[in-house]
C-alpha cells in the first residue's frame, strides 16, 4: 500500500521527481480534509454537496451521470499542467485503488474532477511536494482571481456570479 | 537562468549542436535506444529553432525556390531584411505583390490555381501535414492532448523513464519530441515575437494573417522546426517512414528552417528575414523534455540586428517599462494582470504595497499554512485598477530553493473583507469551509 510515504519514498515509487531542496526524508501527511497544493484545493465532496444551509441553497457539486472513471495507472494521471512555465500536479495512487472523472457538476466552474480513492492517494507537483488523500472522494478544484476589467456587482458566494475572472496557474 | 547567444554557446551541454544526421539506428534498436534518438534530434531541432546564426542565404532562396515550384509558381526574386519588423516593412512596401488575402471563404470561390501563392503555399503545408499525420496514426495515435488518452502523463517522467516504466515509445515521441518542439518554438518564441510585431507597427498581430481586413502570410522559418522537426524525428528516429514525394516536400521545408527567419512569399517576389541575433532563455522548472521559454531581466529576452524584439519575463511578454523602471503608477495603469505581477515582483512587494500606500484592511493567520498570514489589502479609491477590488497577498506553503517563500497578490472582489473569506474565494469556498484546510504545501 502506498501509505505514510516520505517524498523520497514517493518519487522513488512513482519514478515522479521533485525540486531537490525540498525535505525528502519527512513523511507526508494524509488527510481527509481540505488541502491546499498550489493553485490546487483537494476538497471531500461531501463538504461541497450541500455547502450553504441559511435561507437559499446553492445548487451543490456533484458528479455527472455521465461521467467517466478512469483507472488511475501506476504511472499516474496528470490533473493539471499550466500551458507556459507551469509544472504539472499528478495523482498517484497503488493500481486498483484510485478512479479519476472529470465529469463533475461544479457551479463554480473551478472543479478540474473527482476522485474516488479505496487506498491512500497522492498528489504530487515538481515544486510543492506529496499530498496525501486518505480513503474517500474528493473533488480538485483549481484557483481564481478578479480580472482587472469589470466591476464586481453580484452577491457572494451564490453560484450565479458576475465577476469576470481568469484562473490562477503558479 | 540562462542564456543563449547562438546553439553552441548555450550553457546546458544538451545544446551543443551535435550532427547526428550521421548517426544510424540499428535495425533492432530498442524502444530506449529510439527515444534516446529522439531525445538527441530534438535538442538539434530546438537549436536550430532558436539559432542566431547569420541566414544561410544561398540555401535559404533554394529552398523558397523549390516550395514555390511545388505551388506550381517560378522561383521569385528576394529581398532580405535584418529582422521580421524590416521584413514586414518591405512587404508592406511592395504591396503590389502581395495581394490581401481574406477570409477562407472568399479563398474557396476562386480556383487554387488562381490564389495568391501565399495561400498557395499555406494549403501545400496544410496538405503536407495532414498526409504526414494519416500516416502516422496508422501506425499510432497522433496527437492526443487529454489526460489519460496516453501521453497525459509522459510529460512528468523522464522520456527513457517514461518508456522503462511501460510507456509506449509512441506516446513518448510525441510528447518529447512534437509537444516539446512546439511548445518551446511556437508557443514561447512565436507568439511574443508576433505580439512584439503587432506593437512594433502599430496594430495588433493580424496583420500577418489572413483575416476579414485582408493580410498577408508569414511563414516562420527557423521556428517551423516546430512541426518540420518532429516529423524528421519520427522518421530518423525509426517511428515510422512517408511517402517519398512526401519526404521531398518535408526536404525542403526543413532545409528553409535550417538556413533562415522568417519569410513572406509574394507574387514573383519573397521577403526574407535574417534570424535574432540574440535569444535568451530558460528552463522550464520540473520539464523532462527540454522544453524552454524566453526569459531575460536586463533587455529584450529576443533581439535582432536593427534593435526589434520582445522582452519576456520568465515566459511573459512585458512592455520595456517593466524591465527598464516599473513605478507604481504605471503597475496602477496597467490592464494585464500577469504584466501587472512581473512589474511588482520586480519591484518586491513589500516596496509595492508600501509605495503603493494600499491600506490594510484585514490580516490573520493563513488556514493550513503554519507562521503565513493572510492580508487584504484596500487601493487607494478611485485609482487604477486597484479601485476595482482588493488584492490578497498570500505566502507560498513550500519554500523556494534559496529557502526564502514567495509572496504574491491575489486580486479577490471588492466586497470581501475577511482574509480567509478572500481566499476562500479564490477556490470557490465559504470562509466557514476554507477555515478548515488542513494543509497547503
């Protein structure tokens, strides 16, 4: 099982490399909560179902009925990767462990998938290091800022929003 | 950081310009020794891309010669200019033999015979390619750009690792050799080369596009090693052969990207461009497959002869003022936020935010991000896009190589006034939710 995994053991395993100042030898922590990697916010699906409980609900993140898994291979699968300048974030988990979609409902627009993990996952990036994903679904979603343009007129955080915004790539 | 005055000079010994178009693969060459092939033709293919050797004039005007005999036109006569922008001038000079070419549509009501040649010439590339291509994926898929279709992940890997780990060759060289090559030459180097073009003469880059107002056409040259290169790898490196008539057409395209820049075929007459007399570049962070973007601090990061080029930060087109003196007021003006972020970083944020006089609203500690904190700050109202919203200036989880963690500006609405409420925004959050991250790395 891939599990309390130090970078060097990931990298080792996954045959993924990381930028060499990062501390190697430190296990990584796994999580069933949020976390951050960058641009990149692994969030517990369950969190986003029915995520504002006053007054009016948002419609909720879900995933299609359409959607397709994919078998996360051991060479991994690639979640996200900026066009210029940007290393990729890569989900690694043991074979038969962990599913991908990127079928998913996400009124935000920001969901990039899901995954579906029996076994602990990893996600791992060039210049951030190892997160571990304990046994659950999550969904991956990437990160936003305003354009500089329009004036923002809505009301935050309901799902029909107006801000213009451009997706944020480190 | 580093930076390229001409292939041999390049301080990364995988630069030097090996002539390998002796090197034979044996006949039961394996799929490591192939990509290792592969490997060693693309670093030939980005150098020459990005030479700034003087135009091999001679072999240059054969090869225009012959492209044009293939689009069924005689050899023209040349006209040669020390950089695109004098290239352009001269077209623009001798419109006469460059009539506007417009819409697609307007094209496919006239017989190809009766084309401008550049459209003529467009379609013999075009053509070319497509064949190239449907041979190609008989043998393997072509393209494929979604993750998971099979070269998803090559990119993270090694190219020899990515085969030893059971990755199929033929995914490999696509992304090692066809992706690399482009991304590095078209998307790095061409696209602010046009955009400097467009600035340069006073319009935006569609003047060397067909397009609804009528253009003309430039062909790139040296950095068509794009696609002419990737297609000589597949071959040399034992992916697969063309037809012969193929390979001739593929000849000539490939000896003009070796021997000049860029080149805008008229009626009886081409211009020609000599390439840059300077590229500097960089590595991209974490790539396995050599791939570059133009990157110089202290003056244009891509230069020619008569002083045109483009001045690139770390991959981003920036106007001179953000290399030359970025002053707050001129970050204020500024509409393009990644043009925004170079400047600032150019000048440290802490100097930005201080000379700025951008108050405070808000500070706390970052969820997940143990001794970060979070702050929002307000611009001065009524000024600059500042005005228009709230900037959150966040702290990276990991450390950079020197130890040190960057900081950088979010811009988050205007009607946020919690920090973990602004972040929690950048991703779509509640403040309540985002207050529980566990962990950002």
């Amino acid at each position: 099982m891939l599990t309390t995994l130090t970078l060097a053991d990931l990298a080792a395993r996954t045959g993924l490399d990381v930028l060499g100042h990062l501390e190697r030898e430190v296990t990584i922590p796994v999580t069933n909560g949020i976390q951050a990697q960058g641009d990149l916010l692994v969030i517990p699906i369950a969190l986003l179902a029915t995520e504002a409980s006053d007054g009016w609900a948002p419609p909720g993140v879900s995933i299609a009925d359409s959607a397709r898994w994919h078998p996360v291979p051991a060479a991994g699968i690639e979640v996200l990767r900026a066009g210029t300048g940007g290393n990729p974030h890569t989900l690694v988990a043991d074979p038969g462990t962990c599913r991908w979609t990127t079928g998913v409902n996400d009124p935000e627009t920001l969901a990039l998938g899901a995954l579906t993990t029996t076994g602990t996952a990893y996600l791992i990036h060039p210049e951030h290091g190892g997160s571990g994903i304990a046994p659950g679904t999550y969904v991956i979603r990437r990160q936003r800022e305003r354009s500089g343009t329009t004036p923002r007129t809505g009301s935050f955080p309901h799902a029909t929003n107006p801000v213009q915004y451009e997706y944020i790539v480190d | 950081m580093s930076a390229a005055r001409g292939p041999g000079e390049h301080p990364d010994d995988t630069f030097q310009y090996a002539t390998s178009r002796s090197v034979r693969l044996p006949r039961d060459a394996s799929p490591v020794e192939k990509i290792r092939l592969a490997v060693t033709l693309r670093n030939e293919w980005l150098a020459v891309g990005l030479s700034t050797e003087p135009a091999d004039r001679p072999a240059a005007e054969a090869a225009v010669g012959r492209l044009y005999e293939l689009a069924g036109a005689r050899p023209p006569a040349f006209e040669w200019a020390v950089s695109p922008l004098a290239a352009l001038r001269a077209v623009q000079a001798a419109r006469s033999r460059y009539p506007a070419i417009r819409s697609p549509r307007r094209l496919v009501s006239r017989r190809t015979g009766q084309w401008p040649l550049a459209a003529r010439l467009a379609v013999l590339e075009s053509g070319l390619r497509s064949r190239l291509d449907a041979r190609i994926r008989r043998a393997a898929v072509a393209w494929p750009t979604m993750p998971g279709d099979g070269t998803g992940t090559v990119s993270i890997y090694d190219p020899e690792d990515a085969v030893l780990s059971g990755i199929s060759d033929r995914s490999v060289v696509v992304v090692t050799a066809g992706q690399s090559l482009r991304g590095t030459l078209t998307g790095a180097v061409v696209a602010p080369l046009r955009a400097a073009l467009g600035q340069a003469i006073g319009r935006d880059a569609s003047e060397d596009q067909p397009g609804p107002a009528g253009g003309v056409i430039a062909f790139r040259g040296q950095q068509d090693a794009a696609w002419v290169g990737y297609y000589d790898i597949r071959r040399r490196a034992g992916f697969g052969g063309y037809a012969s008539a193929d390979l001739c057409e593929l000849d000539a395209w490939a000896a003009l990207a070796r021997s000049a820049g860029w080149w805008w075929p008229g009626e009886g007459l081409c211009v020609m461009a000599e390439r840059p007399a300077a590229v500097h570049t960089e590595p991209l962070a974490g790539s396995h497959h050599g791939e570059l973007r133009l990157h110089h601090a202290d003056g244009p990061a891509i230069s020619f002869a008569d002083g045109f080029g483009a001045n690139v930060v770390h991959g981003t087109p920036v106007p001179g003022w953000v290399l030359s003196g970025p002053t707050v007021d001129l970050i204020r003006a500024e509409p393009n936020i990644e043009v925004r972020r170079s400047a600032i970083e150019r000048l440290g944020w802490d100097a930005y935010l201080r000379d700025a006089g951008m108050t405070l609203v808000a500070s706390c500690p970052d969820p997940g991000n143990p001794g970060a904190e979070l702050r929002l700050y307000d611009d001065l109202p009524g000024k600059g896009w500042g005005a228009l919203g709230r900037v959150l200036v966040v702290t990276n989880g990991t450390p950079e190589p020197g130890g040190h963690r960057r900081r950088y500006g979010i811009n988050v609405p205007r009607d946020l006034d919690n920090p973990v409420a602004a972040a929690a925004w950048t991703y779509g959050l509640t403040g309540e939710l985002y207050a529980t991250l566990q962990r950002r790395t």
